[in-house]
C-alpha cells in the first residue's frame, strides 16, 4: 500500500504546486524509485538508442539501398503494394511537382527518389517505414548493421521482467525495424525481454487515441502502463490517455522547453527505474 499511496500524494503535490520548485526535482528522483507499473512501453530514438545511430546510420543505410532494393524486389507482390501505399501519399504529388521532368510512368529511380526526399524531410510516413524496415533487415542479416543500445537498458529489461513487468515498444518506425534494432543489437538479442511492438498502424505518437488503442491492445488500465520517451509532444498525449509518462534527457537529445521541464518527470537514462516494481494487491497489503 505504501508504493501507490506514496505515489498519489506526490502527483498531487506536484499537480497542485505546493511546494516551492528546487524540491521537485529531488520528489520527482523519489517518485521514480517508488513508482509501480504493469507495462512499460519504451521509445527507441532517443530512448533505448541514441539520435545518432537512426540519423547517422540508419537513414543513410536506406538512402544509399533503396534504389537497388528496389529493383531486386520491384515484381514482389508486397513491395508492389508498398509501392502502391506510397503514391497515395500526399508527399507524393508535391515531390512530383520539384522533378523537372517526371516519368510517365512509376518506376524504380522515381520510387527510390521518393523515399530519399521523404527520408531527407524526415517524415513519419507508415509504408516508407515499412520499406526502410525491410532494407535494414537486409543489413543486419549480412552484418552490416547492429542496433545501438544505451549501455543501461539491458540492465533495465533485465530488472524489469524479473520483477513480473511487461515491456513493449512503441516507435514510428515499422515494428519489423523495431525487431531489428534489438534482435541483432549491440549486446546481442533483447527481443526476449519484449512482449509487443507498435508502429503508427496504432496512430501517430502525438495522438491521444494512439495509446488508448495501445492499452486496448495490452488489455490493461492505462494508469499501469509507463511510457518512457524524449519527446514532450508524445509524453502529453500518453499522459492524456492515462499513462504514467517520463522523459529521457539523454545525450544528443532536443533540449527542453522550460515548461516542458516543469511539465514532466525528467530522467537521465534507466538507472532511477532499475527498482520498478508491480502494484501491490490490496489483498498482499
């Protein structure tokens, strides 16, 4: 009982503002050694892995394959339907419009230009995903890529299943990739730790209706799901739909308003969530 007493009356505290403002950070450090949770859905960018290795290395591997992806798998019937999703777009047509001379017809350098431009403007586009998704495959089978992992989150994955908690993914990118990213990581495969994956097929991460589809998914309260993310805009709509939310100040990472450090609980990796543990049952108490 103490956990989720404590933890109601330092939200309540910090909801209200009734104390002065250098003590919050040092109740909110409190808060995440007391915090309980069912759930919790981790971000990958900026999160699990660093800025850098989706900008730096992910997205140029994409942009330097696509072109020859393509035309190895142009008659696939998947990639045709990808391809399809793609020029219902609406990037589509504006891309068209820069071409000085467009082909008549879709081809391979049209397609493959198309995903450069979307990549370049760094659009969040569910079937340019999904193609991305199936070019890094082809790199990490051949060794080309490993996923990057902050040196802490194996340690937390461990914690964290090994206290009975559930952990799932939720990223703009394909969960394809996501299953990449953390089956040929850096310490190896973490896909055993993780129960679920989501891409934007569940909304985009600045929605509230994405995490509600989310917690429908898990079958669970929203109140026991913990999403951990670098972003204000996605911690905001998870909180509305009833998360518990944290966010990473990692480094490489977007500096933060100061409403938004006074908005959110602010951790700087996993460490002070090492000891999180399941509600307790009020029947146990």
């Amino acid at each position: 009982m103490y956990h989720l007493y404590y933890q109601t009356q330092t939200d309540a505290v910090l909801e209200n503002q009734l104390v002065p403002g250098n003590v919050i950070p040092l109740i909110r450090a409190m808060a995440s050694n007391e915090r309980v949770a069912k759930v919790v859905l981790v971000d990958i960018e900026g999160t699990t892995t660093s800025i850098s290795f989706v900008h730096d290395v992910l997205f140029p591997y994409a942009k330097q394959n696509v072109e020859k992806f393509l035309r190895d798998s142009w008659k696939v019937d998947d990639i045709q339907h990808i391809v399809q999703d793609m020029q219902q777009l609406p990037q589509f047509a504006e891309y068209k419009v820069l071409l000085r001379a467009p082909p008549a017809e879709v081809d391979v350098e049209l397609i493959a230009g198309f995903v450069r431009y979307l990549i370049d403007q760094d659009l969040k586009v569910t079937p340019m995903k999904t193609l991305q998704g199936l070019i890094w495959a082809q790199g990490y089978i051949n060794g080309e890529l490993k996923g990057h992992v902050y040196e802490d989150v194996p340690a937390a994955f461990e914690a964290w299943r090994a206290a009975g908690l559930q952990i799932a993914v939720y990223s703009s990118g394909s969960v394809a990739a996501q299953k990449l990213i953390f089956g040929h990581s850096l310490v190896g495969n973490l896909q055993p730790h993780l129960s679920a994956y989501f891409d934007t097929h569940v909304g985009h991460k600045q929605e509230r209706q994405s995490y509600e589809n989310i917690a429908n998914l898990l079958k669970e309260d929203p109140k026991q799901i913990l999403f951990l993310t670098d972003i204000p805009g996605e911690a905001a709509a998870a909180r509305s739909a009833g998360f518990q939310a944290i966010i990473l100040q990692r480094p490489g990472n977007a500096a933060l308003a100061d409403d938004q450090k006074a908005s959110f609980e602010l951790i700087p990796d996993f460490k002070p969530l090492q000891n999180l543990k399941l509600p307790i049952n009020k029947y146990q108490a």
